[in-house]
C-alpha cells in the first residue's frame, strides 16, 4: 500500500473481507427470508433479534482483534510455538465467555425479552428462537477465535471456505426445519435457530480438524490448554476497545428496536427486514474500513502521510460511491426489496417507508465507517470509539425519542408545549440525522490532522509519522499489524 496506484491495491486487500462480512450476514438473510414465509410475528421476532446477535459477535470480535496481532507477531518474529499457545489460549478465552454469557441468557432470557418490547406471539417466537441461539454462542465464538488464528498466520481463505460451507448449510437447512418440508416438522423460528446452531456446529468441527492437524500456518496443542493468566491478560487489554465499541453500537442497536416495537409487529418487522439489507452495506463498508486501516497503517510507517490521506480519501469516495449506487437501486425499487423477505402488506408499506427515509444515508454511514478504519489505522482506536458512541448515544436515540414520541415541556410560565410526534417515521429521520451528522463530525475530525502525529496508540511510545527503526524488519512489521488490528 506505499506504492502504486491506490485503489487497485485496496480492491485487492477489500474482496475477501468484503466476502467474509457478506457470508456472516447470510445466516440472517436466509432465517428472514425463510420466516418470512411464516407470519408477520416470526419475522418480528427474528428481527428483535439481530442486535442481541450483533452483541455477541462484537464480544467475539473484540476478544479475538488481538489474536491476529499476537499470532502475527509471533510467527514473523520465527516463534511459531509461541503463537500457537496464543492460539490455545484464545479457545480458552472464548469458550469461556461464551458459555457464561449462554448461561446467563438462557437465564435471563424471558425478561430480557419484555425488556426489548416482545409481546404476545411475538414473545412466543422470539422465546423459541432466542433459547437455540444462546446455545449456539459457544460455536460462534471458537469460528471467530478460529478466523483470527489463521488469519495472523497469514491465511485468510481457509476460514472464508468454512463459511462458504457453513452459510450453504445454513440457507439448506432453512426451509426444511422453519417450513416442514419433507419428513421434517414445521419449527417455526425454532427451526431456524436450529439450522443456525448445526451449521456453525459443523463449521467449528472442520475449524477444530484444521488447527488440530496444523498444516494451516497455526497448530492448536492440547498441552497449551491451560490458563496462561499473562497471555490471557494480554488478550483482554488489547481486544477490550473493540468490545466497547461493539458493545456501544450493539446497546444501542437494542435501544432502537425496543423504540420500534412500541409501534406494532408490522413496524417491527419492516424495520428488522431494513435493517438486514443495511447490514450488507455496513459488511462492505466495514471491510474497506479494514483495507484502509491496513493502508493508512502502512504508510504513516513509511513517513508518507500524505499517501496516508490519499488512501483514507479514494476509500472513502469509493465506499460512498458504491452504496450510492445500492441506494439509487432500493430507492427505486423499495417494495420489491422488501418483499424478498416477506409478502405481508402492512409490513410491506412500513418498509417502503424505512427505506425511502433511511436509504440515502447508507452513503454516508459507509463514509463515517471508511474514515474510522483510517483512524484505527493511525493508532487513534480511541476516536473511532468515540464517533461509534457520538453517531449512535448523542444524535441517534436522542433524536429519535424527541422525533418519535408525544412530549410535553411546561414552560416557566406554565405554558404546555407538545413536541413532534410523528410516530415510527421519526425513527426512520433519527438513523438519516445521525449518518449525515456524524459524517460531517469524522470528515472535520480527520481534516485537522492529529492522526499525522503518531504511528500507534499501544502505549509502546514510538513515535511518527517517520519511519519507525527496524533493527530485525519482522519486529517492527509485527507492531504494524497490532496497531492495524488493535480495535
């Protein structure tokens, strides 16, 4: 990324993450699809859903963002033995996050659900999905930890092919369990959280076959299954800020829903149906986001910061460009788009609504998550947290409870004001202030240059933009990757 035209180079770094997000955003697409054809209610439920599913993968993600940096940094430095105990030791971590926080939403699950806004049938269904959905944490956990490995070992395809399989097996399994097709019983959501938890059952099997047998860059060893409380010390430090901003967004996400059911299972599925085909655009976004990190990463090491700005600004313009054109397409065809998903006229009509109001910021989301991959990239991971936390904590809930709901004000002299109330609509306005908003905050943000004055933000101190020394060149190389993968 320091030489050469820039976009060629990015498409290059892009495709298979961009490939990667899309298949796990395939899991949802395929279990709304197939619900869909069930009843207005079961898409309502799976739709409640999605940001407690976001929740968990965030955790995961977070805890894994510093796999890739201390795998890497092991094997270019010839310790392979080293980054295999890091590997056993992320299995660990996971596996244990994963099964407190299944326990605790099995235990939970009821009145976290009345939390979020189920109600009548829609509780019922969501119940039934949410129980085989906790159940399967610990699989998605030990696919993410297996992903990282790899993936600091240098090996990014084996993991995406797994998800190829395991997304197949998924969209097959769908029909037959939720519908009742053949021998099978018609389960309803049910189904579709059991299609979830055998296809990513079989994915971690074949994950655990590949880091057993070791000929994948990593080798997981049996020996190493031991608590190891520096290196488990080490991973929560440096995956934590991924994890808080997740979390940040997954809470939020939540909050939003909750908003939405106070409107009705028609409304509640609409937004669930919207918010599943935003999801593609953010797994594009998030993955040039990644590209960029790696470009701005790699040049400010290279005392070009300027290149470094020119990377951060044909990224941008790219991703903008191209949810632009998806944007045009929905805008166009809005009731097509939902009815892919579900055929119900009521829900169909709120959709329309969704996406007239919420698809033009799509170009500017992707923006604001373009400009945060050049941050992390920089080391700056605290300012992307932060614009995760503005666009969503101060312009997203607050506008929509304001635009959304009745509100009365009395004034000093007794006057009663009433507020906007515009019903499920303001909620729809709320997502298009924030990304506009919040782009308008990054592009300022990043335009004052403060990310020119270091390389990293690991406390290691080294300084930038110049060049860092390289007494060994892997080392160095090693701190790059961190500081990349450190959100």
């Amino acid at each position: 990324m320091t030489t050469g035209a820039i976009a060629p180079r990015l498409g290059q770094l892009a495709w298979p993450l961009v490939l990667g997000n899309l298949l796990q955003t395939v899991y949802n697409l395929a279990d709304m699809f197939w619900v869909g054809r069930v009843s207005p209610e079961a898409v309502a439920a799976v739709s409640l859903m999605f940001p407690l599913s976001w929740m968990f993968v965030s955790t995961a993600m977070g805890i894994t963002a510093a796999t890739i940096a201390l795998v890497s940094q092991h094997v270019g430095a010839g310790e392979d033995r080293r980054a295999d105990h890091v590997v056993a030791q992320t299995v660990l971590l996971t596996l244990a996050v994963s099964t407190v926080l299944a326990l605790a939403g099995l235990a939970a699950r009821r009145p976290l659900l009345s939390l979020i806004g189920a109600r009548g049938q829609v509780f019922v269904e969501a119940l039934a999905y949410i129980e085989v959905i906790f159940l399967a944490l610990p699989f998605t956990f030990f696919f993410f930890a297996f992903r990282a490995s790899l993936q600091g070992a240098g090996d990014t395809r084996t993991a995406m092919w797994l998800m190829v399989l395991s997304a197949g097996a998924n969209v097959v399994l769908d029909p037959f369990l939720i519908l009742g097709w053949g021998p099978f019983p018609a389960w309803g959501t049910f189904g579709a959280g059991v299609a979830t938890f055998l296809s990513r059952g079989a994915a971690v099997a074949l994950g655990l076959a590949v880091l057993l047998h070791g000929g994948f860059g990593v080798r997981l060893h049996l020996s190493d299954l031991r608590p190891d409380p520096t290196v488990l010390k080490k991973l929560v430090d440096v995956g934590s800020p991924a994890t808080l901003d997740g979390w940040a967004r997954s809470f939020a996400a939540v909050a939003m829903a909750g908003l939405v059911a106070r409107f009705g299972p028609a409304a509640t599925a609409a937004y669930g149906v919207g918010t599943r085909l935003m999801s593609v655009t953010w797994s594009v976004a998030g993955a040039v986001g990644q590209a960029t990190a790696t470009g701005v990463g790699q040049n400010l090491g290279a005392g070009t910061a300027d290149r470094a700005a020119r990377v951060a600004f044909v990224a941008t313009a790219g991703t903008m460009g191209l949810l632009l054109a998806a944007t045009v397409l929905v805008v166009a065809f809005p009731a097509a788009a939902i009815r892919v998903f579900v055929a119900d006229p009521e829900v169909v009509a709120e959709g329309v609504g969704f996406l007239r109001i919420v698809a033009p910021s799509w170009a500017f989301f992707g923006g604001v998550m373009t400009i945060q991959g050049a941050f992390r990239g920089a080391g700056h991971t605290k300012v992307a947290m932060v614009l995760s936390f503005l666009s969503r904590w101060i312009l997203r809930v607050p506008v929509a409870l304001v635009l959304a709901f009745a509100w009365t004000v009395t004034l000093p002299g007794g006057t009663v004001v009433s507020a906007f109330d515009v019903g499920v609509e303001g909620i729809w306005w709320a997502y298009t202030t924030a990304a506009f908003g919040s782009f308008l905050l990054a592009v300022a943000w990043f335009r004052r240059g403060t990310w020119r004055e270091g390389v990293v933000d690991t406390g290691a101190g080294r300084p930038g933009p110049g060049p860092p020394a390289r007494s060994e060149g892997t080392d160095a190389d090693a701190d790059d990757v961190e500081a990349v993968d450190d959100d």
